[in-house]
C-alpha cells in the first residue's frame, strides 16, 4: 500500500475543497486533495449554473409571450426543446472544464483520486492501495439528492436535478416533488418552456421563504402559473406504461390521477458522510450521523478534523461553500492555532419569477433575538412606479428592525429584482446600519428600490427608538 504523510488532507475538489487546498498551500505544501469521482462542483455541473441556463431560456420564452401586454404582438412562440437543451449542455459543460482545468492545474502530488473512508482520526485509505496520514483532516465531500422511499416507485422515469441537465429533449410532462429552491426554480422554468407541470409538497413550505405574509403571496402567484399544493395528499405513485401516475387528493378530498412523463424528485439533499467510515475519527456524530462543529472555526469538537461546504449541511451555498474553506483551511494549516473566521450575514436568493430573497435574521429569529421587541415595515409591488413600468408589478417586501436601537435586522421579499435589493440589505446588516441610516442613502427616480425605501420608511415610523425599551413596548409585540 502505498503512503502519504501530509500536514492536511482535504477530501473533496468542489468549491470547499478547492478554497481550502489553496488556503494551506499558502502555509506548506505537504497537502493532499482527494476526489472520489470527478472534478468538478456541484455548482457548476449540477446545480447554479445549468439551472439559470434553463431559467434564462425560459425567462426569454415567457417574455414574448408577455409582449401582449405592452402591445406587442409576437406571433406564435415556438419552443425547440433539443435547442433549449443543447445550449445548457453546452455551456454547463464550458463552466465545469473551466472547474476542472483549475484543479488539473494544482501539482499532481497534491491530488488523489479514489473513495477515501477514515481507519483512524488521523489516518485515511483512499481506494484499495493508499494510506494517508495527516496532521489535520478537511472533509469538504458535497452533498447528494435525498428521494423518500415512496419516490422509488416512479423506476426508470425517476430524476433528479443532476439527471436533467443530460436530457436531449424537453418533455411533455413533469410532476415536481418539492417546492423547495431546486423544485421551484426548475418547476417554474420547464412550465413556461412548455412542460406540463404540477408541485406537490409536504408541510406547507415555499422556498426558503419563512415569513407567512410573502409565503402567501409567493402561494397565490404561482397558482397562477402551474398548480402548486405545499402540504399534498399524495396517495399513490405508480410506473405505468404511459409514465407514471400519481394520485392525489384534490381541494375537495377526492382522488385524482395524473399521469406525467417523469417524476422530479427536489425534496432535499442530504451530506456525503455516511460513506466515509466516520465512526472512526472519533469525533461526536449528531442524531442523523453528521460531524457535530463550531460553525465559526469550522472544527469538529477539539479534534483536529474540520467540515466544510454542503457536507455540514449548515448553509448549503456556494458562496458559503467558499467562505467554510477559508476558515477550515486557515485553521488547518495554521494548527492548533485555531481562531474564529469571518462569517457573512445570511443572504439567500431563489431565481423564480417573482424572485425570492431573505437577509439577516428571518422573522422568527428576529422575534427571538429581540424578545418580541421588533417593528415590521412592508409594500407591496403592485403598485410600485417602476414595476408597474416593467410589467413587474407583483409581489411583497418586508423588513425588520429592533425596537431601541433601530437596528436593521433582516428582510424577506418575493418580488422584481430581489437578487439585486438582497445585496444592498445584506451590505446594510452587514454594517449593522440604522434603519434611519438607510433611509439617508440615495435612491435614484424612478426604480424598483424605491420600493425598498417605502418598506423601510413605514417601518422607521413603527420603531420605537431610543435608549430605554418600555414596558408598553415589549407588551406591543411587532409592529405591522
């Protein structure tokens, strides 16, 4: 068998691995990465990027049908679904190349291909033929599609997100299970490229949409485009001859079957720790077997093992992906001087149409952190000058801030360009600002943050700011 004496190992090339490996280089070069199947990100291969190639075909093909409105009348839309698919094959393939000539271009000792699983807390076996010792261990493995076992049933026209990026063409009918970020992105694109679509879900969830005014909204718009139940009575899913046929109950509690060419299944993903022999790190495991960790230091316990990216399952984004590397290669290079990193304000964005973006604290968080002493301002975009320009009229924006201080807490919105006001408010929690401090930032005539402005101004009005909480005020609740 042959064998490695390093300073760290890293196990795992996508974006937290990779963030990680380039961290310790900087402070030895007895490093070693690993990869169990093929270079290459969850990102790029399977995730942010094929899925916008999709929603950017769709976004184009639900413009023209949208001409009518500004009197535009386009003529019949068309969609060739083999061109549709073409172009995210070929551009998704582009962005994973570009991911893994990066990798390739790391110094070949520093890599390893093979399954690694743990035979001691500082000792690796990488395939059959290689042992790895190391000073400090990085586990940064991803994370894979999580099927409930009913799911099975759909056999052969079962799919995740991973296998439709492959298609050559478009069907004619999906049932999507999961209207989480990955169901509602893909499900919302294929139906405006003209799949037949319907959503089921469990427990009432929208997105990551926390905030029970916007998930009403974000409801009711939807339905407007394509059937969406977010706690469904499925009863029965079946592989026929024609695909596969669900049953369900509909709003008046009789069964119905629909069939669908395939069966997308989005209902989650689930960390790549249960194939690594982790028992033998001796590190304590959580209920679900996961490495238990500091979030700030990225170190399991007061071991020398770190955890990285989507295999914590704590903030399942790219670039929190990035930022988890950082931390855990610094402090694996710089052993055992291990320090706390800097950790972003939570910004999230889920490229719908309306799109869907949370910062900060959610609404329950906030609730908590300031005992019930918050104010919340809100408007809606129906009537917003510049949406209502743009045909973009829809959707709510809400913000939180704290009694008191007049601290800007977070936001939750379900509106037209979220992904760009959720920068802008992530910057202002990120400096801790005022509200009144945002309110004296310009803002340009006549744009969608003008909205923002008005969210943020009726809840200046409903804060109590000052140096004393009263009684009256913890006694108030939130304001509306």
């Amino acid at each position: 068998m042959k064998k490695h004496e390093v300073d760290v190992a890293i196990i795992g090339a996508g974006t937290a691995g990779m963030v990680a490996y380039q961290r310790v280089r900087k402070a030895t070069d007895k490093v070693v990465l690993i990869e169990g199947e093929q270079y290459g990100t969850t990102c790029a291969r399977v995730g942010c990027m094929p899925s916008k190639l999709l929603i950017a075909a769709a976004e184009h093909a639900h413009a023209m049908v949208e001409a009518e409105e500004f009197g535009i009348s386009p003529g019949e839309v068309a969609i060739d679904g083999r061109r549709v698919m073409e172009r995210v094959r070929q551009e998704r393939d582009r962005f994973v190349s570009s991911v893994v000539n990066s990798v390739q271009g790391f110094p070949e000792p520093h890599r390893l291909m093979g399954h690694a699983r743990f035979a001691g807390p500082n000792r690796l076996i990488v395939g059959d033929d290689v042992e790895v010792q190391a000073e400090c261990i990085i586990i940064a493995t991803g994370s894979r599609a999580n099927i409930p076992g009913f799911l099975k049933e759909a056999k052969d026209r079962l799919i995740v997100n991973d296998d439709l990026f492959d298609w050559d063409d478009l069907p004619d009918s999906v049932a999507v299970f999961g209207p989480g970020v990955i169901g509602l992105e893909l499900g919302q694109a294929l139906s405006r490229l003209g799949v037949r679509v319907r959503m089921f879900g469990v427990g009432g969830a929208i997105g990551s949409i926390q905030d029970d005014a916007i998930r009403a909204c974000a409801l009711e718009i939807f339905n407007q485009e394509f059937p969406l139940d977010p706690d469904a009575d499925v009863t029965h899913v079946e592989r026929t001859d024609e695909g596969v046929a669900v049953t369900f109950k509909n709003g008046s509690g009789e069964p119905v079957t629909e069939t669908f060419d395939y069966l997308l299944a989005a209902t989650g993903r689930r960390p790549n720790v249960d194939n690594l022999d982790i028992q033998n790190a001796d590190i304590e495991l959580d209920d679900r077997g996961s490495p238990v960790f500091d979030e700030y230091t990225l170190r399991c316990g007061d071991s020398h093992i770190f955890i990285a990216g989507d295999a914590n399952n704590d903030r399942p984004l790219l670039h929190e992906a990035a930022d988890e590397g950082r931390i855990a290669g610094d402090n694996a290079a710089a052993w055992p001087d291990v320090r706390t990193g800097l950790r972003h304000v939570p910004l999230g964005v889920v490229f719908t149409d309306p799109q869907i973006a949370s910062v900060g604290l959610t609404i329950d968080q906030v609730d908590k952190q300031c005992h019930g002493c918050f104010a919340v301002g809100e408007v809606s975009f129906a009537d917003q000058g510049r949406s209502r320009v743009i045909g973009k009229n829809r959707g709510i924006l809400r913000v939180y801030g704290e009694h008191g201080s007049g601290l800007f807490m977070g936001a939750e919105m379900f509106g037209p360009a979220a992904e760009h006001i959720a920068h802008l408010l992530a910057w202002c929690a990120q400096k801790r600002m005022t509200v009144s401090e945002m309110l004296a930032m310009p803002y340009y005539h006549p744009v969608i943050e003008e909205g923002l402005r008005t969210a943020l101004k009726q809840l200046n009005r409903n804060l109590q700011i000052g140096p004393e909480i009263t009684d009256e005020c913890l006694e108030c609740g939130p304001g509306v």
